[in-house]
C-alpha cells in the first residue's frame, strides 16, 4: 500500500524563505567581479588626481573586496590608506551673539547639504576651496568662504551667527543728523581743499623767495668783482694800452653782465614769492600782509608786513 503524505507550510514560514531567498541573491549582485575591481581601482586614481578624495575613497571600498584580484585588491588596500591620511577634515563650531554655544545649526557646502547638526566631531571634505554655510532656527543665515588644503585634519573653524547685543543696541538707535546745518561737510571738505592749495602755494612763495634771494646775493658779488675789474682797467679809453688792462676790461664788462641778470633774477623771484604768499587764502594773517617792493640801480628793496 503506497501512502502520499502532503506537508502543509505556514504563510510565516513561506514569507521567511522568501526574504532569505532575496537577501541572498542581493548579496551575490553586490559582489563585484574582476572587470569591476579594476574599473574601480582606475576611477579612484582619475578621482584622486581630480581632487575628489571622498569619491575615491568610495571607489577604493569597492576593489579591497575580497572577491577581486589580489593584486587589485593589495593595490586598493595601499591607495586607500594613504587617501585616509590625505583627506581633510574640519570640527565647526558654532555660537550666537551672546556666547551661547549652538548645535542645532544645518552646514551646507558649495550649496549642497553636508551636515544637519554639529556635535564637535570632524567632519570630512574634499581640499580646495569651498563656500560654507551655516543656517539656525531664528537667528541670521551666516557664510564662510575656506582654503581647505590636503592633510588638513579636524581644523578648528568657529561660527558666530547674528550679532552682540551691543551691535543689536546700537543698530536700534537712530542715526542723528545736524539738520541745522546740511552744508557742514561741503564747507569742511572747501576749507580742506582751501587749506592744502594755501599750504602749497606757500610752499612755492619760499621757493621763489629763496631764489630771489639768491639771485641778490649772486648780483651783489659779481658787481663787486665788476667794478674790482674795472677799477684795474681805468686806464683803458679808446683802446687799452697793454693785454692786462685789456683782460681786466673784459672781465669787468662779463662780471657787469652777470650781476645785471642776476639782480633781474633776483627781483623777479622775490616779486613773486611775495605775490604768493600775499594771496594764499587760508591763513588769515596772510590775507592782512602787504608789501612794497622797490626796484633800484643794482639794488632791490623789499618793505612789507607777513
């Protein structure tokens, strides 16, 4: 006699062979094969050299699997321990205006979400240059803009979001005006430009009086010689009897040339230099100076009150 016997299985019992069924066929597809170990330990050099070391990393996990390669995988395992000593990372913290320590505070980097809370931990980042920004419930929205270089580990970097209440104090006070007199900063930037116009144009009545007077002096000393040379060639009339008294004439007629000239010299400049510093505007005193200026035979006279 044959008997048939029919087992008959719970829904639970069939659910569970199902879901051992799936994790397991999950787990053979994550298994990378050798195409894919290398195409990973190829994409994590291009990625490294591009500066995207999280992206790396990532690839690198990929080909230290135990199903590549040896080599591969070894080669992986080296790459990746000198990318976890390369990577960056920063510790934020973060405060408001009052010095109060905040955690609840969202961080964005380049505009992408990066972490929403800060715990003090350090948080790993590619190195370049990035935007970070910094976002707490009720308090003003902050940005920070950092240099982050390769081999940077937990970088120290705090935040301070919304200002002191001093800041706040004085930003509620309103700015006060002197509504009597709108023009004050116009006539204190004229009395400025005044004021430095006056200065330089004194500057150039030294000049000119300094080169007048020395024109004078010049004048004076080689009229002296002139008429030295003269005085020794007295006895020259129509002609000069001799070469040394032909020689002193000469002389005594090139030394007159030059004490002319620089007596004309002279008295220009000091005309001038007392002409500008007369109308040189800002110093009162100067407004109240006067001068006389006489002009003689080989002499100049300067009369004046400064």
């Amino acid at each position: 006699m044959t008997h048939t016997f029919r087992i008959r299985r719970s829904p639970f019992a069939c659910a569970a062979a199902l879901l051992a069924v799936s994790f397991i066929a999950g787990t053979a597809r994550a298994t990378p094969n050798t195409d894919q170990c290398i195409d990973a330990d190829t994409q994590a050099q291009d990625l490294r050299r591009a500066g995207k070391l999280l992206s790396a990393r990532a690839a690198l996990q990929i080909c230290i699997d135990a199903a590549c390669p040896g080599l591969v995988r070894e080669d992986c395992t080296q790459r990746l321990n000198e990318l976890k000593n390369a990577l960056p990372s920063l510790s934020f913290s973060a405060k408001d205006g009052t010095g109060r320590s905040l955690s609840a505070v969202a961080v964005t980097i380049d505009g992408k979400p990066l972490v929403d809370h800060l715990d003090g931990s350090a948080i790993e980042v590619d190195p370049g240059e990035h935007t970070f920004g910094f976002q707490a419930v009720g308090l003003p929205p902050a940005a920070l803009k950092l240099l982050v270089r390769v081999g940077e580990h937990a970088r120290r970097q705090e935040i301070v979001l919304g200002p002191a209440p001093a800041e706040n104090a004085a930003s509620s006070q309103p700015a006060t005006t002197n509504a009597g007199a709108p023009d004050s900063g116009s006539n204190a930037d004229g009395n400025a430009r005044g004021s430095s116009f006056g200065s330089t144009q004194r500057i150039l009545a030294y000049a000119a009086l300094g080169l007048g007077a020395t024109g004078i002096v010049v004048g004076s000393v080689f009229g002296v010689k002139s008429k030295s040379k003269h005085d020794d060639a007295k006895a020259c009339g129509a002609t000069c009897p001799d070469e040394p008294s032909y020689q002193a004439n000469q002389d005594a007629m090139k030394f007159g040339n030059i004490s002319t000239v620089s007596f004309i010299v002279g008295a220009l400049g000091l005309a001038g230099g007392v002409v500008l510093w007369v109308t040189a505007k800002p110093d009162q005193a100067s407004s109240t100076a006067s001068a006389q200026i006489g002009v003689g035979l080989g002499s100049l006279q300067v009369r004046g009150r400064f």
